[in-house]
C-alpha cells in the first residue's frame, strides 16, 4: 500500500531523510503541486491532525476535498473501503484517514492512491510521532542515547504505542509512567518522580475518557495532585529537559495552566512542525517516494 500507514514500514533511514526534508521546507524550500487533489476523511473528532495536513496540503498548492463524515453515503451504511474506492475512482490522487477502528487500513489493501493515516485506534498516529521526533531532533540534533518518559493513559494511547516503538528503533531510552491502571507494559514502568528528576523528554498524555469503557479510579482533582505536571515539578527536571504533548491538553490535570507555555515546553513547536513534517510525507508521495 501506498503512503504512510504506521512508522513499522518506514526504514530508520526513511525516517531520518523525512525529518530532514520536512526541516528543509520548514527554512523556506519550496515544493508545489498544484494539479493535485487530496481528500479528507475524519471519523474522529481531531483539530490538530485535521488542520494541520489541510494547512500543509494548501501550503503544497494542492486541492483539498474535505469529506463531511456526517453528511457523506457513510451514513447510509457505505463501507470504508467503498468510500475510499469512490474518491478514487473520482481522480482524487490521495486521502487522509482518521478513524477509531485499530489498523483500519487492513481493509484497504486494493487501493492505489496514497493514504495518509490521521491516527487509528489506540494503535498508529504516524504524523504524530514524526513531528514528535522532528521537535526533539531539532532540540539535540539526535536520538541515540536521549532518554524519554511518557506519562499518562498509555493504555488507550495510539501516540504512545507509535512512538515507544520508534523512539527505541532510533536508540532512545524509552520509559512509562503515570497510573499503574494505564500500564500496560508497552514499555519499562518508572515511577513518576523519578522520571521527572532523569529524562531529556517528558511526554505528557491526556486521560483518553472517550476510549474508556470503565471510569478512572481517581478525580481529576487527584491525578493533577498526583501525576499532574506542575511548576514546582517543572523545576526538578534536568536543566537542558524538554516538556512534549500530542495535545490536546487538559489545563489543570496531567499539566498545569503555568506549565503549557513554560521555557521547557515544546508543545506548540510540536504544533508547528506538524504542518512541516506532513507536507514532507505528502510530497514524498507525490513523488512516488512513499
Ligand atoms: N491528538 C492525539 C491523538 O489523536 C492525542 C489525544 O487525542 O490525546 O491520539
């Protein structure tokens, strides 16, 4: 299949050449498409991923077809293959998908365009994890050695299951942490002031309650108290440590209101570098690199 599905197709090279050229375009180069058309299909709420890839696909002059989930044949009982197939055989020269289903793409194995994965389940959010990885690639210049806890509902989280696989692929340290009822030992469990005292990365994750099927056994009153990221925890952290979140934040649970926009923290950096690192993926796949 073509485009980008999960980071588990993408050689480390690929990897590191997309970072690089999303850099590149992100310093002024240039690239355009303008006979293209990409579609977009959300099947989950989403600003961020939404947004961004229509931002970067204007950015690349290419058309955008945005698919109103709610009004489109989806609703009269279409299937996501079919629907996929339609935009297809419309001309349409990509499409980007979010949807709930884990690995949806398993069903789309006939399609020819492109299709950029906007996140799947609690599995794969391939964009995510390369402008995470693009964020800390600017910040050190490298991965090896880095060492990064994510913190939070890892459980339910598709950023966290992505980028605990690559982050080790590319020699990072990668940690959990968080409550003991979001683990599942997707990776090395510390305890959370421990990670706040060693890492270069402290990734925070929000309480995914949509994907719950039963209730946090804390308030949210709790959880901020104790595995909400603070200002005086802030201060603990290693001088050079960076704070990341996929976003979307909750002020006042995992990271407090002070903390969102603190010198340690990259998340609207991590915003910024969204637009660049999917315009990179995109262009790659208008070349016929992906
Ligand atoms: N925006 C990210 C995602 O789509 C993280 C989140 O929703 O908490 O998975």
């Amino acid at each position: 299949m073509r485009g980008l599905l999960t980071l588990k197709d993408l050689s480390t090279e690929t990897i590191i050449d997309l970072i690089e050229y999303a850099i590149k375009l992100k310093n002024g180069y240039k690239v355009s498409y303008p006979n293209k058309k990409v579609a977009t299909l959300f099947y989950e709420n989403s600003t961020r991923t939404h947004y961004s890839f229509q931002c970067a696909l204007i950015n690349l002059g290419i058309n955008v077809l945005q698919c109103d989930t709610n009004s489109s044949s989806v609703q009269k009982g279409e299937s996501l293959y079919d629907t996929v197939k339609t935009f297809e055989s419309l001309g349409v020269d990509g499409i980007v998908i979010r949807s709930s289903q884990d690995e949806y793409f398993k069903e789309l194995e006939n399609i020819k365009i492109p299709i950029f994965n906007g996140g799947d389940g609690k599995t794969n959010h391939p964009t995510q994890s390369l402008l995470d990885l693009m964020t800390i690639y600017e910040e050190y210049g490298k991965f090896e050695g880095l060492k990064c806890c994510i913190i939070g509902d890892i459980v339910h989280s598709r950023v966290a299951h992505t980028n605990i696989e690559i982050m080790k692929r590319l020699g990072m340290e990668v940690y959990i942490s968080g409550p003991e009822e979001y683990n599942d030992n997707s990776s090395t469990f510390i305890p959370f002031e421990e990670a706040i005292a060693t890492m270069d990365v402290i990734m925070l994750l929000r309480v995914q309650f949509e994907r719950h099927t039963e209730s946090m056994s804390m308030s949210v009153n709790e959880y901020h108290k104790t595995y909400g990221l603070t200002l005086e925890r802030v201060s603990k952290m290693k001088p050079s440590a960076i704070i990341m979140h996929p976003a979307p934040v909750n002020r006042g649970v995992e990271i407090a209101d002070d903390v969102v926009e603190c010198s340690k923290s990259r998340i609207f950096k991590q915003m910024t570098n969204g637009v660049y690192i999917r315009m990179a993926a995109i262009s790659y796949a208008m070349d016929g690199k992906l």
